[in-house]
C-alpha cells in the first residue's frame, strides 16, 4: 500500500494464536510498599504530592497507587514526571521521563471513581479472567493487566499501538507518541488530509486485530492519535475477545463509528461495508 500513516509490515512468521495469558491480580508489591510506608516511600509520597503537576489530582490517588509509582521509579521504569495529558473518566494519562532519557506515557487508573460495574461486563466472558471475583480493586486492576496484555497482542499482530513497558498495580507506562513539546493529536482534533488513506489504514489494522481475536470495542475517532503522519490506535482496556458475549455487538459498533467519522471526510464507506471487510467470513460475530 502506501508510506502514508505509517502502515507497519507485518511479519508473515508471526502467528498468532488463540492462547491467553494468565492474568494475576492478588496483593501486589505496591499495596506492600504503601502499608510498610518506610522512611524513602514516605519522602517519596510527600514529594510528589507537592508537585506541581499532581497538585489538582492529587485528591484521586490513595496511597497503594502512590506505592505503586514509587515501585516503576525503583524499578527505572520511571525518571521524572512531567504534566498531565489527559483527564478522564477512569485514568488520567501523564507525560514522564522514562529509561534511556525516553519519553513515555503513565496511565493512572482510578480504583474509587472508576464505573467498574460497567468495566465488568466487559471482563466477564473473557477466558483470560475466569473467576474474577466483583471486589472493585480487583476489576480497576484486572482493567490495567487487560490493556496492558491487548497493548502487546495487538503489537504482535502488527497494529500500531503505543508499545505497552511496565504495569503495576493500577499504573500503565507506555511509549509516549509524539513528544512532550510536540503532542500527538486526536484524529477529531486535526484537518485528515487524504482521508480513503488513513481509512484504509484504519480499516486494516482493525482486520489484523480481528485475526488476533481482539475487538477493540471503543473506537473512533477519539481513540486514535497522529504524529508525524503516523496514524497510532489507543485506549485498548476494554477490547475483548470475538469469543465474547458481546463480540459482534462491539464491532458492529466500532465499525459504525468508524465509517461514520470517514464518511464525514468524504470517503465511501458504511459500517456494514466496514464490518463485512473485517470480519464479513467469521461465523462467530455478526452483523
Ligand atoms: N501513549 C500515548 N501517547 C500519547 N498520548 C496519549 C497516549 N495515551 C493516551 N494519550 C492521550 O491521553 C488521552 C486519553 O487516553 P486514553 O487511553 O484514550 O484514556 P481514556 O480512557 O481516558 O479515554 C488520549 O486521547 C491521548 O490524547
Ligand atoms: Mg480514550
């Protein structure tokens, strides 16, 4: 095809499977690090919620997410924090200093005020979370672990995705894409110059990520972003498996989303077209 949003080759030998990982959300070291609250964990602690950045939001984080920042930082995930990107529903999204001088993103997910009854319809019938219990904390980090494990699927099957670094607890660090002092942008908030282009990318990355049995369930315009003429897919905690109850229901929805917005700049689409291109021969969801 074309250079232009920055459609990645895949690699033929990369099969993927219908395999899942096991997926762990007991205790976590970051709850330990915020209950023993040793003398460098306290400092720590004090420091950040005097920084600036943190200031407003401050409020929304418990201790256990404090510990578990203190652990990314042991652990050089995390140098520096910078300032906030995004405020949202369930995460806030930050901009940091990362190893290697790199630049990445922090996803801070909310335990209180995220909507977790709604996060577990989404979590329910999907292999990789048998028997998770309704306990909140359990399903904010059953959340964070999802994406996290869709983020790396979704890589290896050739989909461009902020390429997923290091989970704990209710914290995500990824790639950051763009910069600090040059921020990627939402496809709703930029001009789509050649629009059939970027829909055609779009329409492909949502194939490769149907083959590798996920459906990202919230797609549109607003979950995905552009630098640099790449075009970037994000926001994948609540993409589920096409074995999913709802699997056809969420496509169908994402497709219709998707050929909305591309409509609106002119291409030729539909969401049924849309659908039948991606999944039109998978007896498992339907229109
Ligand atoms: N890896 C990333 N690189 C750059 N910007 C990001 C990244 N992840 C998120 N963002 C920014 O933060 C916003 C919110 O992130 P998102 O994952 O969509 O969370 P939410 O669940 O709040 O919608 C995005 O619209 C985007 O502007
Ligand atoms: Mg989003």
């Amino acid at each position: 095809m074309t250079d232009e949003y920055g459609l990645l080759d895949t690699d033929p030998e990369a099969a993927i499977g219908d395999e899942w990982e096991e997926i762990d959300v007991t205790d976590t070291e970051a709850d330990r690090i915020a209950r023993e609250r040793d003398r460098k964990f306290e400092e720590f602690e004090a420091q950040i919620k005097d920084a600036e950045q943190f200031k407003v939001e401050q409020s929304v984080f418990d201790d256990a997410t404090f510990g578990a920042l203190y652990k990314l930082v042991a652990d050089d995930h995390i140098e520096a924090f910078g300032g906030p990107i995004s405020t949202g529903k369930e995460a806030n999204v930050y901009e940091a200093l990362g190893a290697d001088n790199t630049e990445v993103a922090v996803k801070i997910f909310r335990i209180n005020a995220s909507p977790f009854q709604q996060m577990r319809t989404y979590l329910e019938g999907d292999p990789r979370f048998e028997g998770l219990g309704s306990d909140k904390k359990a399903v904010v980090l059953a959340w964070v672990r999802k994406e996290f494990a869709n983020l790396q699927r979704a890589r290896e099957a050739g989909v461009r995705v902020p390429a997923p670094i290091a989970v704990e607890r209710n914290v995500l660090v990824m790639e950051l894409v763009g910069l600090v002092e040059d921020r990627a942008r939402r496809l709703a908030e930029v001009t789509v110059e050649n629009p059939e282009t970027a829909y055609e990318v779009v329409r492909e990355y949502m194939r490769r990520l149907h083959t590798a049995g996920l459906i990202h369930g919230d797609l549109s315009e607003y979950n995905m972003i552009i630098h640099d003429g790449e075009l970037v897919i994000i926001d994948l905690g609540q993409a589920v498996t096409i074995h999913h109850p709802n699997a056809g229901d969420l496509l169908r929805r994402d497709c219709e989303n998707v050929a909305a917005f591309f409509s609106r700049q002119g291409v030729d689409t539909s969401g049924n077209d849309l659908f039948a291109y991606i999944a039109g021969d998978d007896d498992r969801v339907r229109w």
